[in-house]
C-alpha cells in the first residue's frame, strides 16, 4: 500500500491520530503516500534511499550535483563513454556533490556523465522491510509527513482549496506559494525549510 518514497508509516500515523484497528489502512495509506509527493516536490528531491543511474551534464566547474543524497556509495562513473577512476574524484556525501580531483567536469549541452550510485536515506518503511537496512531518515522529515497527514485526515470531507479550517477551538491555517493555497501546513513549510534543494 506504501509506496516506496513514503517517509513515515501507517502506525506512525495512527498513534498520532488515535486509530486502533486496521479498518483505516487504505485511507491512511493514500495521506502518507500523498504527504510523502507533497514534501518531495516542495522540498525538490527524493529521500528514500535507492541506487540510480543518472545522466548529467557537466558545468565546466569541479562540481557536479547529484539529485539523491546524502550519497552512499559510488558505483561508477563515466565521461563522454570512458570510465573514471575512484581517485579522479572526491565524494562530498551530505552536499550529493563529486567533486573533480584537480581538474573539472567537461561542460556540454548533453548528459555527457553518466553516474551509477545508491544515495538518500533509510525511511521507517525500508528499514520496517529490510532487516539487514537500519533507519536513518532524519526524525524531523518524518515529523513532517505524520503532520501533513494528519492535518488532512483532520479536515477529510472539507474542500482541500480552503486555506483555514476551523474546528471548535482548533485553527489550522494553510500557507500560500506563488499566490495558491499550499496543501503543506506553514509550520511543517518552516520544518523542511533547511531540507530543500535550492540548486
């Protein structure tokens, strides 16, 4: 039911919501799945860890971007079709950056690159599947998807362009981005503030 981007689990969510029971699973499962996209394109990376095989082009500087990290491991790496390597290259894993030892990433109009590679994080979900993987997702971006979840479980059935909800003495009040209603609660936007790529 989870996809496998999801940041946080159906148990997660339903301690936070109260739920006992699994008549709610297919609902919850649908909020986080939404929640975990929601966080991903506001954020504009992915976070679950996975191993890729990305074309890139090179910029004409030491630096080359990859768009899934922190980066784990390297496989490979290939420019205009011949193999670096490993020590043509440094690995700055937090930044998701390989960073040209003395020397530069040929610029060009094409994916010129080719980078085989695992990167992201350990969410709840993979480390709940997988034995032998142990979490490391930070706490605050799990934090984030429960909260998002949650806030839209609390207002199922109201129109999901309101921008405030009001339930007896409970206010949520929806941010805008580019002058629409954002579906992201603005305390979980300041929360994945330092979790977006801005490059």
């Amino acid at each position: 039911m989870l996809s496998a981007h999801a940041l946080t689990t159906i148990e997660e969510l339903k301690s936070e919501l109260l739920i006992s029971g699994n008549t709610e699973d297919s609902y919850l499962a649908r909020l986080i799945n939404s929640a975990s996209d929601a966080i991903r394109s506001y954020c504009g990376r992915d976070f679950a860890k996975d191993r890729r095989t990305e074309k890139r082009s090179g910029s004409g500087t030491p630096l080359l971007l990859l768009p899934l990290y922190p980066i784990a491991e390297v496989d490979s790496v290939i420019v205009d079709g011949a193999a670096l390597s490993q020590d043509s290259y440094d690995i700055d894993a937090k930044m998701g950056a390989l960073i040209r030892v003395g020397g530069i990433w040929p610029a060009s109009s094409e994916r010129n690159i080719t980078v085989t590679y695992t990167g992201g994080y350990v969410t709840p979900v993979q480390a709940a599947a997988d034995p032998d993987l142990t979490r490391n997702l930070p706490y605050d971006i799990e934090e984030a998807c429960i909260v998002t979840a949650a806030t839209w479980a609390s207002h199922r059935g109201t129109p999901r362009d309101a921008t405030t909800l009001q339930v007896e003495q409970i206010r949520v009040t929806f941010g805008e981005r580019d002058g629409q209603p954002a579906m992201i609660p603005l305390a979980v936007q300041h929360l994945l503030t330092s979790w977006r790529r801005w490059g």
